[in-house]
C-alpha cells in the first residue's frame, strides 16, 4: 500500500511537470492525461479515494481540452466512484458534470443513468426534495430515449417521494398515468390494483371525501376488476369511516386488511396521517358538544 | 528546535487516537443495545389486552428517544475527533501508517452512521405500523376478529399470497424488460461501429496516402523552420563581426 501511495505521487508529480512544461512536438495533455490516469489508478491501489478523485478530476480537464468529452465524462464518473466512499457533494457535483457532457454529445439514456445514480446517492443521504428533482430528470430523459420501464420505475420514486413531502395530487397523477400504463400490457395488468391503492391513499391524504368518491368511481371506470379486490374495499371502507369521522372503525378495517397482507412502511406512514387528522376531528367535535 | 513540537504533535494523535477507540467501543455497545430495543419494542406492539399495549409502547418510547439522542451525540463526537485527527495527520509529516489508521478511522465511523440510520428507519416504520392499529377498541377488535370464520380467511391469506408473488412477478419482468431495452441499444451502437468500420476499410488507401502527405508536409514544414532559424543566426553573427 505504502508503495502504491508512492507510486502514484510520482506520476502525479510526472503529469504536473508535463502540464506546465512548453512542448514543442507532441501534445502534453495527451501525455499528462495517461500519466493522471496511471496516479488514480495508484491512489485507489492504496485506498487513497480523496486523491484519487481530485486526480480523476485533472484527467477529465486534461480529456476536455484535448476535446476527447466521451472520455472526460468517463473520468468524472470514476471521480465519483471515488468520492462516493468519502465526500457526497464532490460525487454529486462530478457526475452533473458528466450529465452535462454526456448531453452534449448526445448519449441520453446515459444522462439518465447517471442522474439516477445521483438520485439515489441523494435518496442515502435522506435528502428526498433533491432525490425527487433529480429522479423526475431521469425519468424525462428515459423518457426521450424510449426506454419505459425504467421511467416508469423513476416515476414511482418520484410519486412515493412527493407523498412523503405531502405533494399529495402529484402522487396521484403518477400513480394513475402508470396505472394506465400497465393495464395495456398484458404482463403489467395484474399489478394496477397495487397503483391504483397508492393513489387511493394518497387521495385519503388529502381528506376530501367528495374527492375519494369520485376518484373511487374514476377507478372502477379504468379498470373493471378493481372494484371486487380487497383494496377497493379497504379504501371505500375507510373513506365510509372518514364521513363518519368514526376512528374506531378506521382502525378496525385497516386492523382486517393488514392482518392478511402487511402494510409497508410508506403505507403505514400515509394511513398515520390520515388517522391523526381524524382524531384531531373528533377531538374538536368533542370540545364542541 | 523540532523535537518537542513533533513529539508534542505525536502525543495529540495518540491521544485523539485513544479517545477515537474509545468512543467506537461504546457506539458499538449502544448500536446493539439499539437494535435489541427495537426487537423488544416490535414485541411489546404486538401483545394483546389493553393493559399491556398500554405501558410497554410509552415507556420503549421514552428511553428509545433518549437512546437515540446518546447515539446521535456520540457520531457527532466521533466525527469531531476524525477531523481533528486529519488536521494532526497534515500538519505532520506525510507518514503512511497513519494514513492508513486515519483512512480505518473514517471508514468506521462511515459504517457506523450507515447502521444508525438503517436501524432508526426500522424503529421508525415499527413505530408507526403499531401506532396505526393500535385503537382504544382494541377489546372489540379482537373480539369481532375471534367470531370471524375460518375457511374464509384461509382463502383470503391465500389470496394476498397470490397478490404478493404477482409483485414479485412484475419487479422481475420489468428488470428483464429493462435489460432487453440496454441489450436492444448495445446492438444498435455495434451495428454502427460495423458500418463505420466498413467505410473506413473502403477508404484505407486513401488515408494511408493523407497520412504520408501529412507526413511529408510536416517533414517539409520542419526544414523549412531549421532554415530560417539558421540563416537568422548566421546574419547575427556576420552583423556582430562587422560591428
């Protein structure tokens, strides 16, 4: 490892005497970039990801003025590798430029890899308004690209996301365009139920009754076997006891349907709301009577 | 001159390294104790009768809380004394051993921060899941549940085992889907690159000559320059004798 270290601190110190010195024949860039690139080999060698990355990052200036942009945008990308184990920002920050360049030159569908790759880095990180910007890129681009499973796969982060930052509508209207989606696939179709009871939840979020209602009905127009699955019972259940502002029964009917299929994490989340702003309805008609 | 500041520099990194140990093992301790906490909390949510979902909730609450902040406040300490480690490490010399440790050090405490926060979200949506069902009615909950009939549920278990598969299903169809996508593209880029390839085999004759006139031109270019330069330098010199 100690060799590694000194190995790569030669060719960096190679490619920095290369860069400022006049060369006459020949270009120094081409020369300082395979130096760069043997350093930041060196430096991952010796576990070194800090420099590795800020020498990744040379590379891709030296890529950049020799107009190689596919290769300078490859080494942001490892820059990134590197600074993923270390430093957030820094790996956010190379691979925009390596968005910026793919775009340049045309490469789409790998913008859009790589800016679903910061969503995520963002998503680790919990900050979840830059993930859903970030995945709502992703997904146009894939879009552009014709590539739509993986769109839609963005879509739904984007939608889960916005229900958790109470962006109720635009998780509805996610939901459903997939909803529609799928049930002109043959494959998909049996999956509309699950799409379909997130954006009921979301519609339950909202606290609407006249809403749900009518968003019931939209649902069953979309798609004629809904209304005999156990969640278009559970959401006009509970939409019965939201009108009747009856918590007990809210629990109940959630109570029934979780003890057969188990409600994830973002469900519960969204159900809590629901029931916290019902108690806090039937706390004020209490102080009223 | 030097020796007393490096062997003060030395004692600091020893001693920051110490404290840095130190507080690990209790983040460690804590973590497991963390963890136990909220298997006991998942238990404690799912008991029935009213008596015992009343206490245990509240009282795993509170010291799930304060167990949290202790943990919360000992990654901060740790991320301190990391800092002030790198900042010891560079004004010192460049020594590779301590590299490496400083390197452990951040790895550790990376790990660290990965667990917590996996552990917090568990806690988190365990929480929520019991504060969902969880009622006043329980009592009559769990008696109108006892009077429901068997066979149906049975089919209705059934039925959500059914549902499950079918997501599963779906996630794997749309990743096969996804793949055919890229695999569809990568021929794409290939059948280009063949087509490019072709055309530049037809026209190798030609840039094998462009390549030798480019040769030439350069050749050419660099007598040209040599001659120049010379014939400057003997004027310079003939001006200089003749002065």
């Amino acid at each position: 490892m100690g060799d590694h270290l000194a190995r790569a601190e030669d060719f960096e110190n190679k490619a920095e005497k290369k860069l400022s010195s006049w060369g006459l024949f020949g270009s120094k860039f081409e020369d300082a970039a395979d130096l760069f690139d043997k350093s930041a080999n060196s430096y991952k060698l010796a576990k070194s990801w800090d420099k590795a990355g800020s020498t990744y990052i040379k590379l891709a200036s030296c890529h950049l003025k020799l107009e190689s942009k596919h290769e300078a945008a490859q080494a942001y990308v490892d820059a990134a590798r590197c600074y993923k184990k270390t430093n957030i920002n820094e790996s956010v920050s190379c691979l925009d430029n390596a968005v910026n360049i793919f775009c340049e030159i045309g490469r789409l569908s790998m913008a859009a890899r790589y800016l679903k790759e910061i969503a995520e880095l963002y998503e680790s990180e919990q900050n979840i308004s830059q993930a859903v910007a970030y995945y709502e890129k992703s997904a146009d681009f894939f879009e552009n690209e014709e590539v739509n499973t993986s769109a839609n796969q963005c879509k739904q982060k984007v939608a889960q996301f916005s229900a958790q930052l109470e962006q109720y509508q635009r998780s509805i209207e996610i939901y459903e365009d997939i909803a529609r989606q799928s049930l002109s696939n043959t494959l998909l179709k049996y999956g509309v139920k699950g799409h379909l009871l997130n954006a009921g939840i979301c519609e339950l979020c909202k606290g609407d009754v006249i809403a749900i209602t009518n968003a019931l009905e939209r649902y069953q127009d979309l798609d004629p076997t809904f209304s005999g699955t156990r969640e278009y019972r559970l959401l006009a259940d509970i939409a019965a006891a939201i009108d009747e502002e009856d918590v007990g029964k809210f629990t109940e009917v959630i109570k029934e349907f979780d003890s057969l299929t188990p409600l994830d994490s973002w469900k519960t989340t969204l159900l809590l709301r629901v029931k916290d702003k019902l108690k806090a309805k039937e706390i004020e008609e209490d102080d009223l009577t | 001159m030097r020796d007393p500041n490096l062997e003060l520099q030395e004692s600091g990194w020893e001693e920051l390294r110490k404290e840095a140990r130190k507080i690990e093992g209790d983040l460690d301790v804590k973590l497991s104790s963390y963890a136990k906490l909220g298997a006991r909390f998942t238990q404690g949510g799912s008991g029935s009768g009213y008596v015992d979902s009343g206490s245990p909730p509240i009282g795993s609450s509170r010291s799930w809380k304060s167990m949290e902040m202790e943990i919360q406040s000992l990654l901060e300490k740790l991320l301190d004394i990391n800092d002030s480690m790198s900042r010891c490490a560079a004004s010192a010399g460049p020594a590779t051993s301590v590299t490496q440790k400083l390197a452990r050090h951040r790895d550790i405490l990376h790990e660290f921060t990965q667990e917590f926060r996996r552990i917090k979200g568990n806690i988190n949506s365990m929480r929520e899941h019991a504060e969902l069902l969880s009622s006043v009615r329980d009592d009559i909950t769990d008696f109108k549940t006892s009077g429901s009939m068997s066979p149906r549920m049975q089919l209705l278990r059934e039925r959500a085992a059914i549902h499950g598969s079918i997501s599963h299903i779906d996630d794997v169809i749309s990743q096969a889907q996804a793949t055919r996508a890229v695999l569809g593209s990568q021929r794409t880029l290939f059948t280009d690159v063949q087509g490019k390839v072709k055309v530049l085999g037809d026209k190798f004759p030609m840039i094998r000559s462009l390549l030798g006139s480019i040769r030439r031109r350069r050749s050419r270019d660099t007598l040209i320059l040599s001659a120049v330069i010379a014939a400057c330098t003997l004027f310079l010199i003939i001006y200089w004798l003749s002065k």
